[in-house]
C-alpha cells in the first residue's frame, strides 16, 4: 500500500502527514511535488495543510489549477481514497471535489488548539473504527475554516449521510458546525481537524489513528 503526499508550494503539514504514514501507520508514503500529472502508482491520495500559493485570492484557489490536480480528479473517479486536510480540504471544494466552501473564521482569528470532534458517519472508508456519536479530539490551524454550504446542498449532504464530522461546540461558525464532509461516491473525504497530528503518545493524543488506521483497513478490504 502506497500513499501520495501531495507538496504544494507553501504547503507545510507535508511533512506530518508523511510520518504519520510512515512511522504511525506503518506504510509506504512519498511526497509528490504539485508539477505531477500521474497519480496511478498510489493507493492512497493525501492533500496536505498548509498555505498553498500564499493564500492569495483565497485558501485553495490557486492550489486548485496545479497540474496535479487533474491527476487526483482522474484517480477519485477511479474511486481510490482521497483525504485533503486543512488547506487541503479548502483545495478540494474549490476544485468542486467536494461542496461547500471555506471561508474566513467567524471573529476573523486564527484558531490554534486540541477541539472535540463528533462523529456523525461511521460508515465511511475513513471512519470504520469509530462508532457514530464517539467524540474524539483533534487539533485545528485555520484562519479560514468555516464551512458553509446553501440550504439545498446542506438538505442534499443530510440525505446522503455526506456529514462526517461536526465540532462539539461553535469553533469558527461553520453550518450546523461541521467539520468534515465526503463526497456522493465515500472516497473523497475533507476535514479541517488534524489527525496527522495525533498519531502518536509522544504527541500527546492518537485519536489520528482512528481515521487514518480506518483508511489501511478499508483499501484491505478492497475500498468503497
């Protein structure tokens, strides 16, 4: 099993994500610059936090024209896993990967702390080992992590189970404070938390392991 970290220019949660595969999970992970067009070698596609191109325009609008891109559309029509983290969640939804956006937090400051995490759907390739309503603890970095979506896609994301993560209480004035959606198909997942910061005592907190351990687990099983 292989994984892809994507590296945009400015990313800088690469590394994170790349121990946390390598020394928590166990498997095989290399980093691939934004310049690739082939993702076909990898099992297991991961789009990093960070501050890509600077943020300028808006988190993720100028990562989403990176050649790469392309390649991590063409590998989730393949239906492979794909996780984008942080500004990597802000990626995807502008890449229309996901839905929604993400917008500047409510108070305007960056956040920077361990929050609770509920989760809302555990049927999930990236949530198998956890159960609905487990509440766990992850950090968040973001300035610009709050989620919204209209009244129709938040009707349509209900009714389709998409909702994976919500926070515990108000974080950043994301609607009905979620905090991690999927798409239609179940293999592309977006969350604003950390679990590549919690893999491991010595960080102080593994619940990390719940969702990337679900990942390894579930390409054994054979994906979605």
């Amino acid at each position: 099993m292989k994984f892809a970290v994507i590296v945009f220019p400015g990313s800088n949660c690469d590394v994170d994500c790349y121990y946390a595969v390598k020394d928590g999970l166990v498997e095989e992970v290399e980093y691939v610059w934004h310049q690739e067009k082939n993702l076909s070698k990898y099992d297991v596609i991961m789009l990093p936090g960070g501050f890509s191109y600077g943020d300028y325009l808006r988190a993720g609008a100028i990562a989403r024209f990176s050649p790469v891109m392309e390649a991590v559309r063409e590998e989730a029509e393949k239906g492979k896993f794909i996780i984008g983290i942080c500004n990597g969640f802000q990626i995807l939804t502008e890449a229309g990967l996901l839905p929604g956006a993400l917008r500047k937090n409510e108070g305007l400051k960056f956040i920077c702390k361990t929050v609770s995490i509920i989760v809302e759907n555990d049927k999930t390739p990236f949530t198998t080992r956890l159960k609905k309503g487990q509440e766990i603890l992850l950090p968040i970095a973001h300035g610009e992590g709050n989620y919204y979506v209209d009244d129709k896609t938040l009707k349509e994301l209900k009714e389709n189970n998409q909702i994976v993560f919500r926070y515990k209480e108000n974080i950043n004035g994301s609607v009905e404070r979620i905090a991690g959606v999927i798409n239609k198909k179940g293999n592309v997942l977006g969350m604003m938390p950390h679990p590549e910061r919690a893999y491991a005592p010595l960080l102080g907190n593994t619940d990390g392991l719940y969702i990337l351990g679900s990942i390894v687990d579930n390409f054994v099983k054979g994906g979605v």
